[in-house]
C-alpha cells in the first residue's frame, strides 16, 4: 500500500515571512499550512507542534519547519513509523524535487480502517464458501456410514469437495501471505513448463471428458520465474478453462515466441464471459463468479491472483471473450 491516493492537495499557505502570531490563527483552522518563498516555491510544511516547540520565533522564517520527505510511492506502514518516531501528524510529499500535497496522519487511518472492514466483509465471504465444501463432506461422511451402495460415487464427492476447500485455503494463504514473499526464481525453460503444467491437469480433463490439444513452440525461451507461483497461474487458467467449457469439448493451448517474448494462449469453446463483468474478473473477491458447466465452485480470488503473479515476473496477462462462444487468455513473459 503506498500512499498515493491519500495525498491532499487541497491546503492552505503561509509566506515564509508571516508573524507567528498571524500563523496561530490559520492553524486553528487547519491542520497545517504549505509555507512559500516569495517565489511562491513550496519549502515544507508547518504544523501547531512547531510554533508550541519554538513558542519564541516572531517570524516564521526563524522556525524550523524541516521534516521527513515523503514520496508517492512510499510505504504506508513506513510512513507511519516515521510519524511515530518523530511524532508527526502530517509530512509533506515531493516527487523529483516538486512539492504535490500532504499526507496526514488522520487520513491514513481513515484509509487503514476502511481496508480492514473491506477485508473483514471479503474474508466472511470466503469463509462462507469454505463451509460448503466441508459442510458437504460432512454430510458425505455420515452417508458411507449408513450404506455400503455407490460408496466409490460418494468417495469421488468427498475428495471433490476436499479439493474445492483446499483450493480456497491456498488462495487465502496466497493471498495473506504474499506481501511478504521473497520470489525464488531459477533459470526455466517455459515451453517444458506449460507443457508440464498442461500434463497436471489431465486428471479434470477426463472427469469432463474433455480434450486439450497443445501446439508449444520448437523455439527454446529460457526465463528467470518462481516456477511455484508461475505455476499457480497457469493452473489457474487451465482450470478456469476446463471449468467454463462443456463436456467433450476442446481446449487449445499453444505458445509463440514474438519479438524476444514468449506468448501463451489458452484457448476454450465454452459459456464465455457476459460484457457486463468482463472489467470485474481480475479484481479481488470479484463478485464475478460463476459455477463451472458442472456447477463447479468457484472463490472468486484465482484471476486477481493470477494477474498480480504475471505482472511480478514483468509480464502481461489479458483476454478475449464472447458469451456462449468461449474465451481466449494470453500471458505474455
């Protein structure tokens, strides 16, 4: 989380050569003032704290208004600790030496407290669509123990439903313990990669009597990836496209190698995407969603993390999709 978005350029000024007295008033009235030279050049900010601590400056060039420069692109939390350090309720914000606004502490923790009740509505949600599934093997459960009839049918359904709660369990581990992972990436060559990524998936295949046909480059690319996390993407896409595609169909996956960058496209003849949600379906805890041609689960989380994985290794992931006529998605390293 940086601190962007919550920049205020909405702020009042002070010349550098303003009565203290007079700057008491303003600052009533506002939190902080942006001081300026007599070239109207932003010099930092002063804030009721500095006139309480140099209660003798008569003029506000005596005061010392010197703070810790903050960037756009600064860290939340790290911006906060220095607030913390140095008792700071607000810190000025420059890019290349140009002064854009204020970050103020007030807020931050508006921002911070807004995040979490997001997060706190997102997670009730997911954690509700984790109960199905065990609910389900539950009951599942308790069935084998009343009849010995179709016990290998219901075995299928209980290890169904395991997976599906299992695959949620991932993505929320994914996804909370992201922030801090350190990628370990190793020297790959991606044909041999999506190829074994493609063979994994031959379990779902059959169970929809599905077909995949690959077509991957003769052209050796070789590529710096966290190959587990590369690998949850391309999992993702495969998965998304056996769940979305009718039975006895067929799924085209194919790689091309154009101008020193390898292309993967995954390619079904499935229920499409409606226009309507296209722009949702990368977002986190999209509420997108839709079951599979099966009635297939889904979290809802698997695309969000998907893209974010492509764009950490520098790449590029979008998509092509007519309802009722399949969807097409590329990834591009």
């Amino acid at each position: 989380m940086i601190v962007k978005e919550l920049i205020s350029d909405n702020y009042s000024t002070a010349s550098v050569l303003e009565d203290t007295r007079d700057v008491w008033k303003y600052l009533a009235e506002c939190d902080c003032l942006a001081v300026v030279d007599e070239d109207s050049i932003t010099l930092g900010i002063v804030t009721i704290k500095d006139l309480i601590f140099q209660c003798d400056c008569r003029n506000l060039i005596d005061c010392d208004i010197s703070k810790p420069l903050v960037t756009p692109t600064s860290d939340i939390f790290d911006v906060l600790s220095v607030m913390d350090e140095g008792d700071f309720d607000c810190l000025p914000v420059y890019d290349n030496g140009n002064f854009l606004g204020i970050i103020k502490l007030i807020d931050i923790g508006k921002n911070l407290a807004s995040v979490c009740n997001q997060q706190k509505v997102e997670y009730h949600k997911v954690v509700h669509d984790l109960r199905n599934p065990i609910s389900n093997i539950a009951g599942l459960l308790q069935l084998l123990e009343e009849t010995t009839e179709d016990n290998q049918q219901i075995l299928k359904l209980c290890a169904s439903s395991c997976n599906h709660a299992l695959n949620i369990l991932d993505d929320l581990i994914y996804l909370a313990g992201q922030e801090n992972h350190s990628p370990i990436k190793e020297m790959t060559e991606l044909n041999n990669f999506y190829a074994t990524c493609v063979e994994e998936q031959k379990g779902l295949l059959l169970s929809k009597g599905i077909k995949i046909e690959t077509n991957f480059s003769n052209q050796l690319y070789n590529r710096n990836i966290d190959r587990k996390q590369l690998k949850r993407a391309v999992d993702n896409l495969l998965s998304n496209a056996i769940k979305f595609s009718y039975p006895n169909s067929v799924i085209k996956v194919s790689t091309k190698l154009e101008r020193s960058k390898l292309t993967l496209k995954i390619l079904d003849a499935g229920i499409g995407i409606p226009q309507n949600i296209q722009p949702e379906i990368f977002n986190g805890f999209t509420t997108a969603r839709r079951p599979g041609t099966a009635g297939e689960p889904s979290t809802g989380l698997g695309l969000s993390l998907t893209k974010r994985c492509i764009e950490d290794h520098g790449g590029t992931i979008f998509f092509k999709s007519t309802e009722g006529k399949g969807s097409k998605f590329y990834i591009t390293l």
